[in-house]
C-alpha cells in the first residue's frame, strides 16, 4: 500500500482530486482525516491495508510516528516541526511546493528523493501555459523540467503533456501537487483530466 502524508493548506477537493487520480488506475484508494495521534493514523492504515487498500491519504500535522511513501507539502504554514521529517520511509517522496515552502528542500533527509513543482524555473514540474476556459474546462499544459525519480526508481525524464481542468477557479499550484504525486508514484492515469 501507498501511503501519501498531505501537510500544508489545500482546497476542500484537494483530497476527492488526489483520490481520483489513483482510482482511475483500478487503485482501491482512501482518504483519512481527523485522526488525531500517529497511533489513530497507524491503526487507521493497519486497517485500511487489511481490508485491500491500494493507496491511502492522509491529511494530519503528525509528522512524527507514522512512515509515508510520499509526503506532500503544500505549504509550511506556521509548522514548528517542519524539519522533524524522520516519517518518511527510505527510498520514499517528498513533494514540495516550491512557491510556498522554498527552504524545505535543503533541511531534508538524505535518503528520501524531491519532487519541487510550482510556477518558478527550478521547479522540477511546472506549467508552460494554461489554455482558454471553454465550456466549463481549462487546459494546463504540464512541464516535467527535471528528471523525476519515482518511488520504484525509474526515472521520468523531461517531457511535457496535457491535463483538462474542469471548474472555474481550480488552484493550479494544486494541480501541479497531484500530477507530481501521480508521476512520482507511476501512476499511468496522469495524463486523464482533473
């Protein structure tokens, strides 16, 4: 099972959106929040991989006690424990906000692979343009600028492709944050629409 850790200030379909992302792949996926110590995020995961959860999310401040595949952080907020980090597993993902949270790739372990995305030119995914709405639909052209390496180790090299938002107003430094964890985790869906 795929563990994703969500930290930072995100929409209300944030979680629905990273979801379905994973679902459209035949992922059993589900999402976990309020749970209120690492014991109720252990047990909650425990449970959740018993019964053939594929990928679970969880939004949570708990940095500490629980170990993530992949570590979201869509923004440092007013964290105090920003660099207690110690719950990411070996080999694991961070994904970082780089227009949000531009320190934290440089207090992170050594043993976990980042992810930056966001509108800036280091940011290893970013967008080259955003299309005219019509009828309800946007479409944002993604940029993988850098090399990715994902949770497996492959590697995804430079390369740009489509994505169809629908709504009016959808954050796209939030798109940006789920199409780094689709790619990161492999997932072959990452081109469907958001």
């Amino acid at each position: 099972m795929i563990c994703i850790g969500v930290f930072g200030e995100v929409s209300v379909s944030f979680g629905s959106q990273l979801a379905k992302k994973f679902s459209e792949t035949g992922r059993r996926t589900e999402i976990f929040s309020d749970l209120c110590t690492a014991l109720d995020i252990r047990r909650a995961l425990d449970d959740a991989e018993n019964t053939g959860v594929d990928t679970a999310v969880v939004f949570t401040d708990i940095l500490t006690g629980v170990y993530y595949d992949v570590v979201i952080f869509a923004s440092a907020g007013n964290r105090k424990d920003i660099s207690s980090l110690k719950g990411v597993k070996k080999g694991g993902l961070v994904i970082v906000n780089a227009d949000d949270c531009p320190v934290l790739p440089h207090i992170l372990p050594h043993d976990v692979f980042v992810i930056t995305c966001g509108m800036n030119s280091r940011s290893a995914l970013t967008f080259s343009g955003v299309g005219e709405n019509r009828n309800g639909r946007e479409r944002l052209q993604c940029c993988v600028q850098r090399r990715i390496k994902t949770l497996s180790g492959k590697y995804i090299e430079p390369q740009e492709f489509g994505v169809d938002i629908s709504g009016n107003g959808y954050p796209l430094s939030e798109v940006l944050l789920i199409m780094a964890a689709a790619l990161g985790c492999e997932n072959t869906a990452v081109l469907c629409d958001i």
